[in-house]
C-alpha cells in the first residue's frame, strides 16, 4: 500500500527570516509514522539564510490525508504569521516555471536520486525515498538608473507638482503594493488605489427626488435606530454613481484606447473591480475568471497608467 508525503512551501518577505542554524526542525511527530518537519529552502543551507523555507510531511496512508494535513499547517503557519506580525507567501500550488520531465531526468542522473519541481505552496505526492525538489534560482533584479532618478527629481522638485489629496493616496497606495506578498492581497491594494482617485459624480435630479421620497418613507419603519440609519444612509449613496460606474468613466477618459488583458481599459476596470468584491466576500475567485497572480500583473500596468494620467492631465 504506498503512503503519500506533502510539502508546503512558503516565502518571507525580504527583511523576515526564521533565527535557526539548522537545516532541518521536528515540528510534529503523529502516530503511526507521521512526522512534519520545517526544512531549509536550500539543502545544507541553515533555515536563517534563506528568505523560502517548507514543511515536509510524510508518511501518510492515503492522499486526502497528506492533503488535509498539508491544509492544516498552512493555517497554523498563517496564524502564526499574524500572530508574529511577518510578512508571508504561502502560495497556491500552482506551477508557474518548471524543469521539463528531459530536465529532470537530467539531474536525476547527474545527482542519483528522484527529482520534482518545487511548487510555491502545497504539493501532495506519493512517498519516493531520497526525493529532491528543483527550482530556478536565478534572482531578478531592477536596476534604475541615477541619471533618470536625478532629471526626474529635479524637474519634479521645480515645478512644484500639484496633488490633489486623492492622487497622493492613491500614489501612496500604488507605491505600497510592492510590498505584497500574496497575489490576492497585491490584486485588492491595486484595485483600492484606483478607487482613492475616484469621485462619483451625482445621478440627474429624477434619482434625487425618487431618494428623498423612500427616505421620508424609512423614517416610519418600526425598526431599531441602527437598522434605520443604515437604510438611510444606503439610500444616501444611491444619489451618486457607483464606484463602478465612476471607475469606468476615468479609465475611459484617461485611457481611452488602451487595452489591459484583451480589453477595453473601462471594461478591464469593472471587472477587476466585480473580483475585487468577490475576493473579499468569499475569500477567492472561479478558475475560469483568471489567475490572481497574472490578474495583479495586469493591475499594476493599469494603475501606473492611470496614475500618470491623472497626474499629468492638466484639467484634472
């Protein structure tokens, strides 16, 4: 009968480390055979050196076990994160880069032992012995140029750019969305720093009748004072657009014909904006909507573009 093992890969946010020099830590030992172990991201590496760590998990008797006790590590290690105030990616088992199966053939033979390709997040598999993971390990990183920063500050610090409050929040926001880790988290913080820039704009005068009218009307209603005010106060933003609505009308004055994801810039906006709610509310997205990861790619284009537009339209 085979078992099955589990890894969880997961990464720290740079500055974030686990203080250990082991390469390995016990974190639980069930019965019969089950262990969970914290390993190094890097074999023969000490777990402190290395800003991507996993939990191992063997021994399992059947594979919805292996998976239902990789689920409930990554909730414990998500507690322990809030708990401990650190900036983890726990991912979504997705395979974003891999070794071709003619690739890991290769370093299996070169290094005498099975290999798979490292998934960011929970990866449930039969139990091999002596299985390695792989993974690319090159690090991408942007250079900026010092001219560029110069020329810009200058010009910038002398001519005493103009923001309005909303820009500024919005920039700040935009800025602050390097930092996110998650994908999810990243998605929400971009789409937020477009509706910082918004101002809905009042419906026509018929809107604002029809909402005095049912607010007179709510007055009346034998509920509690909360209930009341909350009804009230629904039917005092019905008097101005969504903030759809008014989402898709910046986007399509500012980025009228740039397209984002094979769509309209105003289109692109609504529905980033629908799965932004959703996100919130149920904590994920169908499948079929798109990856998140890829989804917040996209974002952040549209939200440079956008921001700069903004800044730069003199009558904004």
């Amino acid at each position: 009968m085979p078992l099955y093992d589990f890894r969880l890969r997961f990464n720290f946010a740079e500055a974030y480390r686990i203080n250990s020099e082991a390469e390995k830590i016990e974190l639980l030992d069930l019965s019969p055979g089950e262990k969970i172990t914290l390993v190094s991201g890097l074999s023969e590496t000490p777990i402190k050196e290395q800003n991507h760590v996993a939990v191992l998990g063997k021994s399992f008797t059947s594979e919805a076990e292996a998976r239902e006790a990789a689920e409930r590590c990554k909730r414990a290690l998500l507690y322990w994160a809030v708990e401990q105030r650190l900036g983890a990616d726990f991912g979504d088992g997705r395979q974003r880069s891999w070794f071709t199966k003619a690739g890991l053939k290769y370093y299996e033979q070169k290094y005498g032992c099975p290999i798979r390709n490292d998934l960011h997040g929970i990866d449930v598999y039969e139990h091999v012995e002596k299985l390695k993971f792989a993974s690319f390990n090159a690090k991408a990183e942007l250079g900026k140029h010092v001219d560029r920063l110069i020329n810009t500050f200058q010009r910038e610090y002398m001519k005493s750019r103009h923001f309005t409050e909303k820009q500024l929040l919005a920039s700040e926001i935009y800025a602050s969305s390097f930092f996110d880790i998650s994908a999810r988290s990243r998605f929400i913080t971009l789409v937020t720093a477009v509706e910082a820039l918004l101002e809905p704009v009042k419906h026509p005068t018929e809107v604002e009748e029809l909402v005095e009218d049912v607010k007179v009307k709510a007055k009346h209603l034998v509920v509690d004072k909360d209930t009341k005010a909350s009804i009230i106060g629904s039917f005092d933003r019905i008097r101005y657009q969504s903030r759809n609505q008014a989402g898709r009308m910046l986007a399509n004055r500012l980025l009228p014909n740039e397209i984002f994801d094979e769509q309209a810039s105003d289109d692109f906006f609504s529905k980033s904006y629908d799965l932004r709610s959703r996100l919130l509310h149920d904590g994920t997205i169908k499948e079929k909507e798109g990856d998140v990861g890829e989804l917040a790619n996209v974002m952040e284009a549209f939200v440079h573009k956008l921001l700069l537009a903004a800044l730069n339209n003199e009558s904004q």
